[in-house]
C-alpha cells in the first residue's frame, strides 16, 4: 500500500491519496530542470514515471497509457507555442477520466505567472503546487 500527500504553499490544503500499487505519475513540465528534479524526486520514492515536456506531448502520453496513470501533475504554462497549455491539458484529460470511470488525479503546478481567479476557478477542483517547491512538499 502507498500513501502520497500533496501540499499546497500557497494554501493550507493537503491531499492525502492511498494506492493498492505502485503509482504511475504523467509529469508535464516545459522546463528540463524542473521536470528532472521532479521525475528524480518521485523516482526516488519508488515511483513509476512518465514524463512530458509539453501540454500536447502530455495529452498523448495519456492516451497512450490512461490505464496506467494514476496522478497528472502538470505546469499550467506548458504549451511550447501552441494553446494547449496544462489548463487544456486538465480539461481534456477530465473528459477521458469521466468517459472511461478512471481514477486519476490531476495536480497544477505554477511559477511565474500569476492566474486570474476567473481562470483557477474553472479548475479548482485540481490542487496547486507553486514552484518553487522542495521534493519534500510534493
């Protein structure tokens, strides 16, 4: 059995999830050190890890291995000049997630930009991790 606990910085809020495996974790992050230091990190705790380096390359890794995938944990500003960012990334990795009853957990992680509470609230239902973070946090 494993325990995963995500905290927030910049709220209070933790999520606790439990897993009957190994989790498999989709990670999509534009920036290689930061997507090095993440996928270390979990690989470290003996996690599975699929790596993405942006919000379309993303999209069809989890197409690819929906079955699989048990946490998305994506940068909001990862779409490498096109508009399919991590915000169309959560969306339609939603749609998949309802139409075939699969249980994934979908986690934002953000930086530089700051969101309107307009644009987060579409997609409050999904936690945020700022970054920077230690690996400790995640």
């Amino acid at each position: 059995m494993y325990w995963l606990v995500f905290t927030s910085r910049s709220t209070t809020t933790s999520v606790l999830i439990q897993y009957m495996k190994v989790p498999k974790i989709l990670i999509v992050e534009d920036d290689p050190q930061i997507l090095d230091l993440t996928c270390e990190a979990f690989k470290r705790s003996g996690l599975e890890i699929i790596e993405a380096t942006s919000g379309l390359d993303g999209f069809e890794k989890f197409r690819l291995n929906m079955a699989d995938i048990d946490i998305l944990l994506t940068d909001i500003d990862c779409a490498c000049g096109s508009s399919f960012d991590g915000l169309a990334l959560a969306k339609e990795v939603k749609k998949y997630i309802d139409a075939h009853s699969l249980q994934v957990s979908i986690f934002f992680m953000s930086g530089g930009r700051t969101y309107s509470d307009e644009e987060l609230s579409r997609y409050s239902q999904f936690p945020l991790v700022k970054k920077p973070f230690i690996p400790r946090q995640l």
